[in-house]
C-alpha cells in the first residue's frame, strides 16, 4: 500500500515524576526516533509542571510534522512491535480514534528502558504517549479508522 500522507502530524509525549531517572526517561523517549532530533530538525520541548500536591513533573514533548519523517517513524515503531499488539491495535481502533480523527497509542516506558528495549503497546500506566492526527478527507472518525485500518493491516 502507497500512502502519500497518513497523518497530518505525531506528537508524542512522556511524564517524568521526580522521582524517576529524567536521563534514562529521557534517552528511551529519544531512541524511538529514527534519527537525531536536532539533525532533523525537530524541537524537544521540556517544560515543568507541579502536581496539586506540589510534586514536580517535567513533560517531554515532540510534535513531527514532515510527510517523510512522519511516515519513517510510525514504519519504525509498527516495525518494533509484535504481531499480536498490531492486531490489538486494530481490534481497539474504535476507542484508540476520537471524533477529531486522532489516533492516539501508548508505548511501555519500563520496555523500552530494558537493556534490549522491547516496544509494546500498552493501555495505562508509565508510557510513551503518541498522538497522531489522521489525514482523511472528509475529516470523520469512521474515515480516519479506515485509514489506520488499512496501513495497520499492510504493515502486519
């Protein structure tokens, strides 16, 4: 399957408590990239948050806008992940899509900071988060299934 353009953008995301290794948290967060951030141009926003409860947090964030880039990294990631989380993935497309044609997962962030890092999807708790807006016309939910359906189903 040729797709000229799958999504209009990524944004991808992690939380990091205080108590957790920001370095390491951060060096995972960096290697599911397929290429050097800063090479690509591509900002890294880092921003601290506090908690109601006053506990500080730092959010990394990433936002891959360009057809090519965008179109390497989720290739990199379905390529990481195992053939039973890519048929979860399309059997929980209509709660993984909202109304606004985003399609959003989660990658386990204790995985991926393994000594052999293993991509996995994953429904809560620490995680990579991606945010990935659809590019389907008309902009619909049932549209935007349909297209992830398909390149999730090339791709397995």
């Amino acid at each position: 399957m040729v797709v000229n353009k799958l999504f209009h953008n990524v944004h991808a995301s992690v939380f990091i408590k205080e108590e957790e290794d920001y370095d390491a948290i951060k060096a995972g967060f960096l290697k599911i990239f397929p290429w050097n951030l800063r090479d690509a141009k591509i900002l890294l926003m880092e921003k601290s948050v506090s908690t109601f409860n006053e506990r500080k947090i730092s959010i990394l964030e990433v936002t891959v806008e360009r057809n090519r880039q965008i179109n390497e990294l989720i290739a990199h990631i379905l390529s990481k992940l195992s053939h039973s989380n890519i048929m979860m993935l399309l059997e929980q497309l209509p709660t993984r899509v909202d109304d606004d044609g985003n399609f959003f997962f989660r990658l386990s962030k204790s995985r991926i900071l393994q000594e052999k890092p293993e991509y996995m999807i994953v429904d809560d708790g620490d995680c990579y988060h991606f945010k990935c807006h659809v590019a389907s016309f008309p902009q619909s939910k049932e549209n935007s299934i349909k297209i992830v359906q398909e390149y999730l189903s090339s791709s397995n």
